[in-house]
C-alpha cells in the first residue's frame, strides 16, 4: 500500500517560483518538496494517504479532522502594534497609505491582542524551520475579491493536503494563465498549526498562536489546524485595506434578485447568512464575506463555508447538493461503513463545517458582483424573546444596531449558559475588525419556513408597504401583519404568558445595549460629536429598573410606548 502510494505521489513543482520570491528570502523557507496548486484529485490522494481520519464520503466530499481546535482561537489571534520605524505597508496594488497608530483599534474593547514586531519573527522562524523538516509542503496560490480593481494575491505554505484543498475552495482560483504570470504574492499564510507555539515566548496565551503582521504582510499559524483561521485571516486583513481604499468590507451574506435588487444578510455565527443568502429564487454573490465599493458589492471569496449541524435536504437543499466530489466536510460524524454523514451528531463538535466552490452552488452568480444593495437585514438570535421577529429601522438604527451587533447565547450551547446571554460583536464580525466599529459604520427560534417568508416579504415590497406598530424601549417599527407568518409572533409581548416579566426582560436588554454601547464612547474622533450624537438616537430608551419591577408592563405603557392590547 505505501509502496503504491510513493510510486503515484505528484512530482514536486520547480520551485523557482517560490525560492525567487522576496518573502522567501526573508523568511528562510526552504522546503524539501512544493506541491503547487494540486488538482482535487491529488489533493485526496494525498491526504488519504498521509492525513489519518480522513475518508470519502458517500457523496464524494473529502470528511478529515481539524485535531483538538475545533473551532477559531480568537484569543490567540495577535497583530503587531506598529512603531516608528515600522508603519508603512507597502502594498501599491492596494492603494493603502501609511499605516498609523490611529488607523488600527487597540485598547481594552478591541479583538486586537498585540504583540512585537520582534516576537512575530520568532514565530514565523518557528513556523518555518518546522515546515522546512517536512517532507512536502503544499502551496496555494490565489485570489481575493472579485472586483479587478481590488485583486490581491494570496499564497498559502501549509503542511496539510486537506488545507490546501480547503484553500483552494475559498480564494478565487487561477486560471492556468493566471498561474503561470502570478508572480510576486501580495500577502503570505505559514500554515504550520501542526506544530506548537512556545508559550513562554513573549506575547503568548498558549501553544496557539495565530499572527499577523501588516509591515511584512505574513500571516503565522502555530498550534490549531482549524482552517477557519487562514479564511478569517485574508477576510481580517481586507477589514484593514478596503477601508483604507474607502470601501466598507462587510461580513454578511448577499443574493441579488431578477431586477437586479441586492440584499446584504449581516449576522453573526449560526443566525443564518449562509442559509438565507441561498435562496433559490436568487442568484447567490456569496455567503459570508463581502466589500461595498462606489460602483456596488462583491465577494472577497471563491467559495463558501457552511454550518453542517442539523443540515437537511428539505429545509436547505441548496447547500446539501453542493456537498460532493470537491468539498472538505471538518469534523463530522459518519457511519464506517457506509460513509454516510450522521449531520445530526454533535459528538465531535457542534461546529461541523462544509467548504465548497461557490459554483457548487446551483444559482451562483459568476464573477460574483452586484450593484448597490437594496435591501440590508441584520439577523439575530433573540434567545431573550423580546424583540419583534422583523422591524423596519430608521437610518439612526440602523447605524446603532449595525455597530451593535446583537445577537444572544441560547441555555445549553456553552457550559455555564443557565439562561439566555447576550453577545455583542460590533458590525456583526468584531472578532475580525481592525478599525474603530465606526470607522465601518423564552420562547422558541423562529422557523427556517417562517423566516423565509419574512425575506421574501422584504424582497416584494410588502413589508415596505406594511402598518406598523412603534415596539416599547427600542423604538422599532414592527409589522402587525406578513403574508405567510402569524400575526401573534410579530408582536412578542402576545406569546409571553406574563406582560410583567416580557417588559422586565425587555427593559434588561436595553440596558445591556447602552451598557454595551459605551465602549465605543470615543466614536465622536472618528465620524464626529453630531454623527456620533445622531447614531445614539437610534438606539433603546430604557427606564429605570427599579420602575419596571414595581409597574412591570404598565410601566412601559406608561411611557407613552404603542403596544398591541
């Protein structure tokens, strides 16, 4: 069996291209073996060969093992803080200016853990000198955003032959053309998560470590094989260069109608972007991550990443059929025999995930561009049970709950999690921010089925044309009717069997959101005090809770709020 395996290895690529590259050089990469831009077919090969748990689905899909992180290590997610003498990112195909201590976010609320420039070359040494031991590495050179006049080149050095498949389905992949002329990359990912970080190195949480250095324009992965971090990795660095070119990247799903109407699903993990954006009704730009520019939107990926929990064929076929020969199933659970993929099963991890193509996807649209959006629906998971399943917002909330970010833990999902917890993360994706969020701008989850009939009530106008009742303490414009859904859930306080503890859990979330909204008390330096002023107006008014506790609903009432009887 091994003797067959090394007779049918692929030959090594030339390996000019990378050793005559400046980032090589610098870095001291040396490989034994490059395999440059392998085909699927010998990517699985490759990993069923070297790669232990890995196997072929009953569908074709390439099923592998992240090892112990299961999931991204936002914690361990550092960036160089730039200094004096080292500001500038040099990076012309960009536009990008130089780099300032103002442009980036740091500070107790920030998801930017620092580190030196000095530590990030301990650790990309480190990440190196265990790549060059190996006897192959794998390269991928690529893509990202649609838009020509965006395009960046993405190289990926990793170990792992399911990363470098997992790679090639999000960036946008070369032609053979483009391949041969790709020349010097504008950013370079050593994946070496196979190996540890030294956690007494400066800077270091742990064995993992995930960095990244806009001066050197490198990423390092030490201690997760997750790929979700080289993903999220590409999509952080475009939150620092977009804005940088004056277009807003967005983490958000996208489809555009047959009038050619864009809508943009922003939501955090699990609300549903990747589900929704894929309606068969309408043409799918991308599921997760975007770039809003003056001439309109378009996709930073090749592919997409799908939750796999719970995924069936008759609430999301879409996504079901795209999982076949050519997609990368993480850590999900299958029969040993047949190969069929129990997708219900969490015994691994809750977070079982899909990478596939974009055009795996029936109704892709191919380059995946639109126009100017439409429609913009923000998405939360209201495990608290007291905000409206749809509200229209006035431009002021919009900007309030954009930069807010809300969504909520439910009881069960997490140790510790007793009862609904809420979450913020600013602009629906804080953990990849690299800016100011100003600088970018009880009961039970509604169903998949009556969801869908409150996008497509956005998507017809109906909603627009709708009467709508002004919700207490957030000042929302709710809906009293939408084909398809009933009336009683479009209004909370009906389904809650007690008014007193609905308005007492209502007034506790308004006070988390402006609790919340004080750690971006300094956004008057960045859009100014009127702007700033202006944003706060579209958020909740919450009373005092003491008065609340006393009057329960009637407090609310009281407060000149409209309320349904």
């Amino acid at each position: 069996m091994l003797r067959m395996t090394q007779d049918n290895l692929p030959k090594g690529a030339d390996q000019a291209f990378l050793l005559d590259s400046r980032f090589t050089k610098e870095s001291g990469l040396a490989p034994k073996v490059v395999h440059r831009n392998l085909s699927p077919s010998q990517l699985y090969e490759l990993a069923l060969a070297f790669e232990p748990g890995t196997h072929i689905t009953s569908t074709g899909a390439l099923a592998t093992l992240s090892g112990a992180k299961m999931g991204r290590c936002p914690k361990d997610k550092l960036h160089t803080q730039p200094s004096a003498a080292v500001r500038y990112l040099p990076v012309p195909a960009c536009g990008a200016r130089p780099e300032t201590e103002k442009d980036l976010w740091w500070g107790p609320y920030s998801p930017n853990y620092v580190m030196d420039d000095r530590t990030f070359l301990c650790n990309r040494e480190r990440a190196v000198d265990y790549l060059n031991t190996l006897d192959r590495v794998f390269v991928v050179d690529a893509f990202v955003n649609w838009d020509p006049a965006s395009r960046l080149k993405v190289r990926v050095v990793t170990s792992r032959a399911y990363h470098a498949l997992f790679m090639h389905n999000m960036l946008i992949r070369p032609t053979a053309q483009e391949l041969a002329s790709f020349g010097e990359p504008d950013f370079v990912i050593y994946n070496a998560g196979a190996f540890p970080a030294n956690k007494y190195t400066n800077f270091m949480t742990s064995q993992t470590s995930i960095d990244l250095s806009l001066k050197h324009k490198e990423m390092v992965i030490l201690g997760t094989m997750y790929a979700g971090e080289m993903k999220k990795g590409v999509f952080t660095l475009m939150h620092y260069l977009m804005p940088m070119q004056g277009k807003l990247s967005l983490h958000s799903g996208c489809n555009v109608g047959t009038a050619g109407d864009v809508t943009l699903f922003f939501g955090l993990s699990g609300t549903g972007k990747t589900t929704l954006s894929a309606d068969p009704k309408r043409p799918l730009i991308g599921d997760d991550e975007h770039v809003w520019s003056d001439n309109g939107v378009f996709n930073i990926e090749g592919g997409c990443y799908a939750k796999c929990i719970d995924l069936k064929a008759e609430t999301e076929p879409e996504i079901f059929n795209a999982i076949r020969y050519g997609t990368v199933l993480e850590n999900v659970d299958l029969d040993p025999e047949t190969r069929v993929v129990d997708y219900c099963s969490q015994r691994l991890t809750e977070n079982t995930r899909a990478s596939y193509p974009i055009e795996y996807m029936a109704n892709a649209r191919i380059p995946c561009v639109g126009g100017h959006p439409k429609n913009v629906i923000l998405l939360a998971c209201d495990a608290f049970g007291v905000l409206p399943p749809v509200s229209r917002l006035t431009l002021e909330q919009a900007m309030y709950h954009f930069i807010s970010g809300y969504t909520a833990k439910v009881a069960g999902t997490e140790v510790g999690v007793t009862e609904p917890e809420a979450t913020f993360s600013a602009c629906f994706g804080s953990a990849f921010l690299m800016m100011h969020p100003y600088r970018y701008g009880v009961g039970k989850r509604i169903s998949l089925k009556h969801t869908r009939a409150i996008i497509d009530a956005i998507h017809s106008g109906e909603l627009n044309a709708a009467e709508c009742v002004t919700t207490p303490i957030f000042g929302l414009l709710a809906p009293k009717a939408i084909t398809g859904v009933p009336a009683e859930i479009l209004s909370p306080e009906n389904v809650w069997p007690n008014k007193d503890a609905f308005a007492k859990t209502l007034n506790k979330l308004g006070h988390m959101f402006v609790k919340n909204f004080e750690h971006f008390a300094d956004g008057d330096s960045f859009v100014g005090a009127d702007m700033a002023a202006r944003i706060l107006t579209g958020g909740p008014s919450p009373l005092a809770e003491e008065a609340v506790g006393k009057q329960g609903f009637a407090a609310i009432a009281a407060a000149g709020a409209k309320v349904l009887a």
